[in-house]
C-alpha cells in the first residue's frame, strides 16, 4: 500500500513495498520483495519524480490526491527511468492529472512513445539544464547506460537533495523505515544493493563511474534512489560502495562454485576448500550451483578476487547449471580475477577445456594445476585438489591492490 513520508518540509517519499513479485525482470529473487519509489515536490509548480509499477497505480493516486489536498494539479513528472517499475503509472497520472507535462531527455521521449504512445506535452531536457519550480531550482544529469540510455539524475541544490534513479538503489522492500538511519539491519540492504548492483548494473560498470564523476561537485545531503533506502545519515556511504563495485574492486576472498551430481565433484570441492583454509583468505563463500541461484553468486564473486570453479562432464560440456552460469557472468565484463577449475568426468571430458576457454575470454589468469579425476576421484587427484586451493588462496593474498 502506498504511503507518504516526508523527506523534507517540502519533499515527500510515495514509493510503495511491492511484496508480491518473486522475481525481479522475472529473472533475480527477491525474497524479501522491493521497492518502487515516487517522490512529490511542492514548491509553486508541483513536481513528482518517477513514477510506480502499474499493478500498484491505485492507492499511489490515493497518496498522491490526499498529499495534495486542495491543490489537485501537479505541474510535472521527471522521468528519470522509464522502465515500467518506475512508469506504469503514466497512464493513470495522465488521465487524473490533465494538463501533467512530462520530463526527459530525448531517449526518454522516444521510449515513452514507444511504451505508451504518449508523444504530447512533454519538456525535453539536455544535460545541466535546470528547471525553476518555485523556491527550488531541478538541475537534470544525464547518465546513459545506468542500465537504460535515457536515464538519468535530478538534483535539488538548496536542499543537497539527489534522486538518483536506478543508481544506489536495490532489492528489499522498505518495511521498517525508509533512510538508512532508521533501518535496523542495514547491513542486510547493503547486501542487496550490491546484488542489485551486480546482477542490473554491473555490465556498465565503466558507465556508472562516469556517472559518478559528474557527482564530485555537488554538495549531496540526501540521496533519494528509486529501490531500496533513502540515504539520508551518511549518502557519501552508498557513494564509496558504488564506487568500489564501479571499479571492479575485490577483497581477498575466494568463491568456490561447483556441481557434482553423484558426490565426486563434491570431494574435490571439499579438497580444494581444506588448500584454502590454510592460507586463510579473508573470506570462502562456497555455492553448489544446483541449490544456489545465480543472483547470489555473482554478487559474490563481485566481491572476491578469486573464483573456483568444480563441473563434471555432462554431454561433453560442462554440468548444464555451470555452463548457464558462466554464460551469464561472462555477460557481465567483470575484470581482473582470480580462476582455478576442476572437474570430473566418467566416459569422456570436456568441461574443463570450456572453463579454461571462458577463462581465456575473460582475460582472468589461470592459476595451476587444473585437476580433473575419471570417474571418482583418487588419492592424487584429491593432493591437486588441495594443491590448487592453497595455490589460489596465495596468489589473491600477494595480489596488489586494483
């Protein structure tokens, strides 16, 4: 249900906790839901900033209506994404609100069109361009590819107030409170941020850091994204872990992904764990990728410099969930990593060559030895297996900084 919270005297969160979609694009889990958030501006021009997904457009015109009392007209929406989690609701805006001017950029205009056929009123806006609402100026940055090439940023500089879009925004809905100051388990939302952050956003990484830079000259109090908390405590937080994941960089961590359908993967996996616990990297998160969803892996892999991969054969290639899994990370352009492989096979190999090839794509190094046991595992398979833990886990801890 849509509520309103204030921001400031002026500015109002009206997101809603959606708690009913599983997936988000019907591909990351959000087990403990998301949420869609609109902000109101009231100033003498009244302003919303995005927009909520169309199932929840009711009670958001509720809010809206009841937030506004006598005052029934809102002057502007800006789109900072049109994405239909943040523009379902245009339809609806439009038919309550006649008279609503519609604010993008170029890439936004043609999307909405596209989307919705809307193609009339609407303010096209350049980078830095500014709109006067009254004692509040809107300053509009233009951030293409964070994810979308419309989106974009838009400022409030009396107030330091950014809504950010996409950008710092993530899974969980907001059920005890909206600013990072109030949430009792913060920890847990920075957690899907970077999920978010690594499963969405990561592939244009080098987008988001040009994005970045356009925000060192800003003085920023409030960040307002469109997911997840409102950063209102310590906003340059949320800035520093985005730009952390933005370059890429890693702790000294190992994440040790595998399959093994009758066990004997299984040991090898466990062999090359026990290599790894003797040079006590700073953190081994291990994932079978058959009880695993992929969303946790990459974000997992987002933040470790090494990476271990365990497959048997199956049909020549590797184990089905392992090879759909490194398609999708290869997908993603994270640089600079860390690659040890083993596997098993029983009448004939060849996942191990296809995780050696997708090494090879990556530009990762190749850490030896790549062990691989016919059949079951043996005594001297199990040794490479250690070996090649304590070999990975040596070569992360010498590894310079990014």
């Amino acid at each position: 249900m849509s509520k309103a919270i204030p921001i400031t005297d002026q500015v109002s969160w009206i997101g809603v906790n959606d708690h009913d979609t599983g997936l988000f694009e019907e591909l990351w889990p959000m087990p403990r839901g998301i949420s869609y958030n609109s902000y109101l501006i009231r100033d003498e021009r009244t302003v919303l900033v995005d927009a909520v997904k169309a199932s929840f457009s009711s009670d958001y015109v509720e809010t809206i209506k009841k937030l506004l009392g006598d005052k029934s007209k809102i002057d502007y929406l800006v789109i900072n994404h049109i994405e239909p989690d943040h523009s379902g609701a245009i339809k609806l805006l439009l038919d309550i609100f006649p008279g609503l001017q519609i604010v993008g950029n170029k890439k936004t205009a043609d999307l909405l069109a596209d989307f919705y056929g809307v193609t009339e009123n609407l303010k096209i806006i350049e980078d830095g361009d500014e709109l006067n609402i009254g004692r509040f100026t809107l300053k509009f940055l233009l951030t293409p590819m964070v994810h979308w090439p419309e989106t974009m940023m838009t400022y409030e500089p009396s107030q330091g107030l950014l809504f950010s879009g996409d950008a710092f925004g993530g899974f969980a809905a907001l059920d005890d409170g909206i600013f990072d100051d109030e949430i009792s388990d913060l920890p847990h939302y920075e957690e899907e941020i970077l999920r978010y952050f690594s499963n969405v956003l990561g592939k244009y990484s080098a987008m988001v850091l040009k994005a970045l830079s356009k925000l060192n000259e800003l003085e920023i109090r409030v960040i307002a994204p469109s997911h997840g908390p409102v950063w209102r405590k310590d906003p340059h937080r949320i800035i520093s872990l985005y730009d952390q994941w933005s370059r890429q960089e890693a702790d000294d961590g190992v994440t040790l992904v595998y399959a093994s359908m009758y066990g004997n993967t299984g040991e090898m996996m466990e062999a090359v764990a026990r290599g790894l616990s003797r040079q006590r990297v700073s953190s081994l998160v291990t994932h079978n990728v058959s009880r695993s969803h992929i969303s946790y892996i990459i974000a997992d892999v987002w933040k470790h410099k090494g990476l271990i991969l365990g497959t048997p054969t199956y049909n020549m290639k590797p184990f089905p969930l392992m090879d759909h899994f490194i398609r999708v990370l290869e997908n993603k352009d994270l640089k600079d990593r860390t690659l040890g492989i083993f596997g098993s096979y029983g009448w004939v190999g060849g996942a191990l060559k296809e995780l050696a090839d997708f090494g090879q794509r990556m530009k990762w190094e190749l850490v030896e030895p790549i062990v691989e046991a016919k059949c079951a595992p043996t005594t001297e398979n199990l040794e490479a297996c250690e070996k090649l833990g304590e070999t990975i886990g040596l070569r992360i801890r010498k590894m310079p900084p990014a």
